[in-house]
C-alpha cells in the first residue's frame, strides 16, 4: 500500500492520541483545495488504539473498511460522511 502524506500525518496523529489517553479522533480533511491529501485506507495502528469512542473520517477517500474495525469495541461515533 502506498503512504502518501495524509496515511503519515494520520499515523502521528493516531500515535500522539493514543499516548495522550484521547478518546476522540479527527482524521477528517477540511474541504477545500483539491490538492489536500486524503485517506485512501486506514493506518492498522488505528487498530490498537482500544480506548477510541468518536472518530471523524470526513472528506476522505475510503472505499472500504477493515474488518479489525470492528474491534474498536468502545467506538461509539463514527463518521464517514463524504468518502
């Protein structure tokens, strides 16, 4: 799978969440310019982040989810408008 910059910028961001104890996650892209790198797969690191209640995909270019998804069993918000 290629990482392009927006699966690097999301791993930080997963990594830095999870270290902090967060319990929410953004990895939604502000609409605008075209040119803004997307999330055309998620980061397996999301996978293990087990605290996760909310996460915002919005804007991205997800086609398919993985099925480790659903192991994010306190995942109580999830949001894939606009993919």
């Amino acid at each position: 799978m290629e990482r392009n910059e927006a699966y690097r910028e999301a791993e930080q961001k997963i990594e830095a969440a999870r270290r902090s104890g967060a319990k929410e996650l953004d990895l939604s892209v502000r609409r605008g310019g075209y040119k803004t790198p997307k999330l055309t797969a998620l980061p397996e690191s999301l996978g293990q982040f087990t605290q996760l209640q909310s996460l915002n995909l919005t804007n991205n270019q997800l086609t398919t989810l993985p099925e480790w998804l659903g192991q994010l069993t306190q995942l109580q918000s999830l949001n894939l408008s606009t993919n």
